[in-house]
C-alpha cells in the first residue's frame, strides 16, 4: 500500500513539476536567448522532449548569469580605466574600418606594431619559451588547455625558473579547458612562487558540467612589452605529438607595439574578475613603438558584451571584402547574420574560402558543419578540407590588407558563449604572409565537391540532428 501510494505521490509531482519546470525554462529562454534561431530552437526543443530537453538547457542554455554578468561588467569598466594609461600612437592613416572595429572592441586602432606568424608548436613554443626565459620584470600566462604532459612540464619548468629569478609570473587556466589538470602541477609552481588562480575556487560558473562562459583565449605577455595570442593550447596535441589528430596545424602570434597594452587589459580585466585584485599599477602600459609598423587593434568579445563583438568581428571582415576573403576554422557553425555575409560576398564575386578540417575532434561541431556546406557551395563559397592532421588556427584574411589571427572560432559558441581575443591588422605586408601561409594550406587540402545528399546516412542523420544544437555549438 505505501508502495503504490508513493508511486502516485511521484507521479503526481512528475506531472506538476515537468510542466512547470518547462515552462519556468521556456521564460528564461525567451527572455534571454541572443537571436530569433536560438530561441525557437529550444522552445521547440523543450516542448517535443523535456525529459531530455530540460537537462540539455542546463547545461548548454544559460547565455546569462545575472550576478556573472554584472561582477563581468564591473572588471570590464576597470580595463576601460586602465586603458587611460596605455600608449596610443597615431595609425599611419585613417580609414572608416577602424572606427567599425574600434567600436566592436573600444579600444582604439593604434598605430606601430609588429607581427610575427608562428606557424604550428615547432615555431610557437620556443618562441613563448624565449620570451620567458628573458623576462625581467613580470610575465602573465593565461591559457584554456594546459596538460600536465612534456609541452606543459616545460612551460612550468620555465615560469618556475622565472619566478625563481624574481620575476613577478601570474597564470590562469580555464576550469573545464583544463579539467584533468592535477592539482600536484599548480601545486609545483605555487611553492616556486608562481601566482596561480585556481578556477575551481573562481567566482562564477566552475562546474564541468557548466560548459557556456568559459574563457577560450590563450595570452603569454612579457614585461609589457612582448605579447603572444592565437590557437595553440599548452600540451602534447598541439605540437603534433597525438596520433589520433596526426600533425597538428595552427597558427600563433607574436606581438610587439601598443597593442600589447591592449591585449595586456583583456587579461587585467580576466584577472580582476577572478580575484578582485587590480593590475593595472603594477604593469608597463607603454610597450615602444615599432618603427614602420602595422596598425592594429585587439578585439576582445565575450558573453557579458552589448553587442555581439565575436560575431561582428567576422561579419565585418567578411562584409568588407571586394577580392579575396579566405577563412580557416577548425569548426563553421555560423549564425544567421554571418552565413548570410558569407554568402553574399561569394554572389558578388569575391573569392570566399572556408578551410576546415578532415580529422573531427568534437563530434557535435564536425557534424553539424555538414549541413552548411551545401548553402556555401550554392552561392559560390569554396569549402576546403584539410587532409594531413587536424587545422586548428583561427584565421581570416581580406582582400590585400587586412588579416585577422587569435583564439574566436567561427561558430556560434565562439561568437557569443566564450571569452575570446581576435588582433585585427590592417597591413599589406602581413595580410600578404597570412595569405601566403593559407595558399600553402590549401595546397595540402581538398576541395569538397560531395554534396550533402551523397554523403553517407548515418553521416547525413547526425548532421541534421546536430544542426538542432547549433545555437549552442
């Protein structure tokens, strides 16, 4: 008797609470959700299986945290504070993209830069490892995958002898990025008298389970003065060494100049987030100019920004070029507002190339690309599939004379889920390296000619389920 009173007890609450439980769901969707698609996705989502729906949103839907948010916003304001104090030099000319992208990023094209490519871990760690090993005065690390294998030891071994040596070094990681990080490795280099946050004990979100708001970028600065971003995490992986990627492809940079200052006040606003301890007075805010540099600007975006920065980065690249718009993305899970770009520059006759990989490394997003490629085709976009290991770099280059490079995939969690950084330079010289080094990429690519329909059915049956989850891709 108490057994089958109990049932109908659970039954009931079953039948009260899912209803509930799914329309408290569908509120904050509606509330909340970035763009129209994002919306009748989970809706519909919600309402057809809420036994697995409910679930799915709690872990992939919260686009905003309330208190995340406004402690964001708050470490936001104190970069724009600290921005005062970094070096502004004139840019060699003036030209109506960047007030576009000084609006996107507020922070302004500056002048006197150089940059170096470095093309796959065999270029870029040495060159962080060098930096470091000159430090003098600080060096501040942040990355979203650090392992505790040979390419993390030897970052460690180097900022422990760095610190050793009297130099002020600051590192953060992200909490899922670097989930197997064990604690023996952040243990190491706090008894060396490295400064290290641990994210499990962060403010904000630091479940594994709590997979949006995560940040994505990885910043190496040195002394003020030296700074590297792009692609490449610390680990075995990224130096080709897992053969189940096979060589790794990516794409890092090094920076000198006042962009420096800016990429230095996206990890001061990381940084104060995180502890509530303001950097700003303790750093060089004026890295010296290079002569006949580039100029650039740092795009900072994350899920906490007005506009939609990683989105508008891309669409604004994309809507400018007239000649040549080639793309390289390890994941092309656009949004509505950039596909439909994309689009429209192949119909005006601008060479628009999307280089992705062959090899997958996250089911989800190898699969759902699937289903854009036959609308990119249609318009005119070439889509290239590159065929020895897996291509990892985030890199944009259009027409002659502008370039992009950094951390901001091209899909949607990248646009508006994760913290990210993007330089934008607006230079022959390196917009002619950055497409020198994706014609060599193209050459060892695949052109697809296959469309969706003669693709295979379990291929084409995922696809079109993942494509459900894009929103959150």
């Amino acid at each position: 008797m108490f057994i089958t009173d109990l049932r109908i007890l659970i039954s009931v609450l079953i039948a009260v609470l899912l209803p509930l439980a799914v329309g408290v769901a569908i509120w904050r969707v509606l509330r909340r959700a970035r763009t129209p698609q994002g919306s009748v996705a989970w809706v519909v989502f919600l309402l057809a299986a809420p036994w697995f729906a409910l679930p799915a949103y709690l872990l992939f839907g919260h686009h905003k945290l309330h208190g995340f948010t406004k402690r964001r916003r708050a470490s936001h304001q104190l970069m724009k504070t600290y921005g005062a104090y970094a070096r502004t030099v004139q840019p060699s000319r003036q030209r109506a993209a960047y007030r576009l992208y000084e609006s996107i990023s507020e922070l302004k094209v500056v002048g006197g830069n150089r940059f170096e490519l470095l093309i796959d871990g065999a270029q870029t760690f040495p060159a962080i490892h060098e930096a470091i090993d000159a430090a003098k005065s600080y060096v501040l690390v942040q990355y979203y995958t650090i392992a505790d294998d040979d390419t993390g030891r030897a970052l460690a071994d180097r900022l422990i002898a760095a610190a050793e040596r009297g130099v002020d070094v600051r590192l953060l990681y992200d909490g899922v990025g670097s989930y197997s990080l064990p604690a023996s490795y952040r243990e190491r280099l706090v008894e060396a008298g490295v400064t290290v946050l641990d994210p499990r004990a962060a403010r904000g979100p630091t479940s594994r389970l709590q997979i949006n708001f995560r940040n994505h970028r990885k910043t190496v600065i040195i002394d003020g003065e030296i700074g590297f971003t792009g692609g490449l995490n610390v680990s075995d992986t990224y130096r080709g060494l897992n053969p189940e990627f096979g060589p790794w492809r990516d794409t890092h940079l090094r920076l000198t100049g006042p962009t420096v200052a800016q990429l230095q006040l996206a990890y001061v606003e990381d940084w104060h987030w995180a502890t509530d301890e303001a950097l700003g007075e303790k750093l060089h805010w004026t890295p010296a100019a290079q002569e006949d540099g580039a100029d650039a600007v740092v795009v900072p975006s994350g899920p906490v920004d007005e506009l939609d920065s990683g989105s508008l980065f891309y669409f604004s690249a994309i809507n400018a070029a007239r000649e040549r718009l080639w793309i390289s993305s390890p994941y092309l899970v656009p949004d509505e507002e950039v596909m439909a770009a994309l689009k429209a520059a192949a119909l005006r006759g601008v060479d628009v190339r999307v280089l992705v990989p062959e090899v997958r490394d996250h089911w989800l997003t190898w699969l759902a690309a699937f289903t854009y490629f036959d609308e990119l085709r249609a318009a005119g976009v070439q889509i290239w599939r590159y065929q020895p290991g897996f291509v990892h770099q985030k890199v944009v280059v259009c027409d002659d004379d502008f370039a992009g490079v950094g951390t901001a995939n091209l899909d949607n969690r990248s646009f508006r889920l994760n913290f990210e950084t993007m330089v934008a330079v607006f230079d022959e010289r390196f917009a002619g390296r950055v497409a020198a080094m994706l014609e060599a990429d193209f050459e060892v690519s695949e052109k697809l000619e296959t469309s969706f329909d003669e693709q295979p059915l379990w291929l084409r049956a995922g696809a079109r389920v993942t494509r459900l989850f894009s929103p959150v891709l």
